[in-house]
C-alpha cells in the first residue's frame, strides 16, 4: 500500500463523501504529508497499513520538541484519525492504530470581540472616496450583522438576497445552506455598493453572480479580507489580534448578551453542534450579576 494512494484516496472521501470545502481538505492533507514524510525518513519502507501507536507517539514527540502549540497538535491528530479511519472503512487495515492516540490538553480559547463602538470606528475609519470604499464598507457591515465565516462571505451571491424578505443565503461548510435575516443597515450599505461600484465594474467570466469582486471584476480572496480589516484596525490603532471571525464572534456574543436563545445563535451561525455554540458563553461579570439579580429567586 503507497501513501500517495492512500492519500489520494483520503482526499477523495473527504470530498465526495464527507462534503468538506477545499481549505479543510488542504489542512487534513497537509497534516496527513507531514506524518508520512517522518514515517517514511524515521523508519525506511513503512507504509500505511504497517504503521502502529509506537509510530504515531514517535510523530507527536516530534512536533512536541519543534514546539507545535497543543491546540495545533489537536488539530493534526484528529485529521490522522480520519485518515486511518478512511483506511479502516476502505478494509485497507485490519486495526486502527489511532484508536488509543490521546490529544493534548487544551483551554478553550475565548475568542476576541470587539464592542460596538470599536466596529463603528473601523467603519468610520473607511476611506469612502476610494472607488472601493463602499465595497469595504459593506462587507464589514454584513460580517457583523450576519455572523459569516470569511469563506461565506466571498462566495455570497446576489441571486441569493432577499432584501424585501430580510434575509440572505449563504452556502456553509459540507454544502449546508441556511437562511439569515440581514439588519437594513447592512441591506442599504450593499445595495450602495451594488449601484456606486459593482455595476460600473467589467466582470469576468465566473463572477457574474459573485456579490463582492475586485478592480478586475473576480470574486476576492480570504486574503484580501483579512488585509482590509487588519488596515483597518491597524487605522483605528486597535491593539486586538483582529480577522474576519473576530466580527462572527462579536456577532454571535452581542446577540447572547442582547437575551438571544443559544439555539437561534446556533442557528444562525451554521453550527452543528451546540457545544461550539456555547463558547459565545462567555458574557462579562456585570452582564452575568445583572442576570442573576434579575432571575433568580433568591436575589
């Protein structure tokens, strides 16, 4: 059994079965590379079906001594366990050797959110006579009025808004599309940048119905979304490790804080489950003693 093969095939059940978008396809094949590049220089001729829990400890050692972060170990053993667990479902091995890999500990990472007022100051701080200004202007505001992830956001679609209805669509991870209702803000900022910059622009071939594009008329990258709003903050001089998910996250935690029901946040932010969900949790001490001051009964 070759590991190219092996891996061309795991690539392909990501794919087609699992339905996962390419940049998470990337990451797991990435992880699965690196494994067999040591496997392969650590112990000569090894192959998939050859490899034990001894070999995989002997990897983990590695990133351990390069100084790999727990959380991105984490993150590298769960993409080995669905390999050989592809590899077990295909009867290319008899026994998973990942079934007793222990991760490492980790905290759950609170997220950065930013207050209202610091989102008002980014947008503030856009340069409306550049001919992209309104572009930028726009995506800020549905980022924090609809919660997308940055991959969301460049595939949106203008056959998929529904102003007079309120709501958007959105295509989420695996293929799963959902419905989001849209503040009228943000509806007026992307119909100004629909009529003031989209409409003068020669669009290419593919993006005709690609909602944000560039100077040359193609969608943007994630990329260019993050180098837009790290100017931005770099602009207004926020000192907060700042991104596209930033916004989810103020999304997501301004709503729990407003009263919203976890299972509507979860809802709306394409969570599976509503574990991933919960993190958004993590309201501050005054908000927390106001709610018991108000609910419980021995207040």
């Amino acid at each position: 059994m070759k590991w190219e093969d092996s891996i061309k095939g795991f690539e392909e059940y990501l794919r087609l079965e699992k339905g996962l978008s390419q940049n998470s396809i990337n990451a797991y094949i990435n992880d699965i590379n690196k494994l067999s590049e040591f496997l392969r220089n650590t112990f000569k001729g090894i192959t998939p079906n050859k490899v034990k829990l001894q070999h995989l400890k002997d990897f983990l050692e590695m990133l351990n001594k390069k100084g790999v972060s727990p959380r991105t170990q984490a993150r590298t053993i769960s993409g080995i366990k669905s390999f050989f667990k592809f590899l077990l479902i295909e009867e290319k091995i008899n026994s998973d050797p990942t079934s007793l890999l222990e991760s490492p500990k980790i905290g759950r990472k609170l997220p950065d959110v930013l207050s209202t007022e610091q989102i008002n100051s980014m947008i503030d701080a856009i340069d409306n006579d550049k001919p992209e200004g309104q572009r930028n202007k726009a995506i800020l505001e549905i980022l924090y009025s609809c919660g997308l992830r940055v991959s969301e956001l460049v595939s949106v679609k203008v056959s998929n808004l529904f102003f007079d209805e309120g709501y958007i669509k959105v295509e989420g991870k695996a293929g799963k599309e959902r419905l989001i209702p849209i503040s009228i803000k943000a509806a007026d900022e992307i119909t100004k940048y629909i009529e003031e910059y989209r409409s003068k622009l020669k669009i290419g071939r593919g993006s005709e119905d690609i909602l944000f594009l560039n100077r040359r008329g193609h969608s943007l990258s994630r990329v260019m979304i993050f180098t837009i709003i790290k100017s931005l903050a770099e602009k207004v001089g926020l000192d907060k490790k700042i991104s596209p998910h930033t916004f989810r996250h103020s999304f997501a935690t301004h709503l729990i804080e407003g009263g919203a029901d976890l299972r509507v946040v979860q809802e709306m932010l394409g969570h599976e489950s509503i574990l991933t969900t919960e993190i958004y949790t993590h309201l501050d001490r005054d908000y927390l003693k106001d709610a018991i001051n108000k609910f419980h009964p021995r207040s």
